[in-house]
C-alpha cells in the first residue's frame, strides 16, 4: 500500500461522501454525460432534506434525458457560438474578465499544494469542474497528505465560496438549462451546506 493510499483510508465516511459529490460535480460540469453517467444519475435516491430533494430532482430529468440532448445543453450553456451562456470561472465571477487575478492566486495555492493540471485539459484551473475536482481530491489525499479541515476551509473561501453559489443559481435559471438546472439547485445546495459546516467548525 502506498503512503497515499493509506491516507486515503484514514478519511472519515462523511468526508469520502463529501468528496464524492464534490467529484460527481465536478464530471457533470466537466463534460457532457455519456448514457452510462446518465444511467447512474437517474439511479441515484434522496431523502428529505434540501439535498435529498435536489439529487431526487436530477435523478427523475436524467431519466427523460438523452445523451445527444444533454451534450446540446452543454454546448449552449458553457460553449456556444463564440461563447456559452454562463463562463464558469472564478477569475469571471469575481472580475468580470478571464484569466485575472483569482486565477493566479489559485495557481499559487495549486503550486504549494503539488496539485498540477492535467495534461489533457487546455481550460483555466479557475472553472468550477476543476475547483470541485481540487476540492475533492483535498478531502481524500489524493495529492499528498488529506488536507486538515482548517485548511480545506482556507481553500474554500478563498476559491470557491465568495463565486460558487452565485454560478450554481445562474445555472439554475439559465435559459438553455435542463438537466444542468437540476444540478445548479444540488450544487447550491451542497456549497450552502459546506459553508455552513466550515462557519461551525471556524467558531
């Protein structure tokens, strides 16, 4: 066993079902779902709470959805003819121009936590599929050691709390969402949810 996989197993279940989701965002936002994504999406079940009902919600429109449907929604909302409805990037939602500086203070933090992008991804580390990924792969070890709760949180509002939410609501509303408006309302939900638990455990 290796010294990240044994970190790995020293992660909580709830922490590994947090950056579960976090993942789970992160491949939904990152590209269109094949049939096989969609399949697991409509299968997945909810309870009662807020975030229950939003992952119910995604389950029952995936179910309807059809590949070719979903990859002309994702086409629409995040590339389009020049570009897409929405521009899911922090250095967007916090400047109102790409590539500013959010991007390089992420690329920073990037840098000192030994996280590099992948050699097949050619977009900005500051889209929000990339972020949910980072986040994910903090909570499990992936690049080193779990990071301490304190520091997921430093992370968090720094990168992904103070634009988050507001890209989730715009997806929610936006003109050309389906399916990607069920996941805006799970994705709002759960940043919601994580900012309350990072606000409880900083007091």
């Amino acid at each position: 066993m290796t010294a990240s996989e044994a970190q790995q197993m020293n992660v909580s279940a709830e922490d590994r079902m947090r950056a579960d989701f976090y993942n789970f965002l992160g491949l939904l936002l990152s590209a269109p779902p094949d049939q096989m994504l969609l399949d697991q999406v409509s299968g997945l079940t909810g309870d009662e709470t807020d975030l229950g009902q939003a992952i119910q919600a995604m389950a029952r429109v995936a179910k309807v959805t059809k590949p070719a449907a979903a990859e002309r929604e994702f086409n629409a909302l995040f590339i389009g003819l020049g570009r897409g409805e929405l521009l899911p990037y922090a250095s967007f939602y916090l400047t109102g121009f790409l590539n500013e500086k959010p991007l390089a203070q992420l690329r920073n933090d990037m840098a000192m936590r030994g996280i590099t992008r992948a050699r097949n991804v050619f977009e900005p580390e500051d889209n929000i599929a990339s972020l949910m990924e980072m986040m994910a792969g903090m909570i499990v070890g992936r690049f080193g050691a779990a990071a301490s709760l304190e520091d997921q949180r430093a992370f968090w509002n720094k990168h992904i709390g103070p634009w988050a939410m507001h890209f989730y609501s715009d997806l929610e509303g936006a003109e050309n969402s389906v399916l990607y408006a069920s996941i805006g309302t799970a994705g709002r939900v759960f940043m919601e949810i994580e900012r309350e638990a990072f606000r409880m455990t900083a007091a």
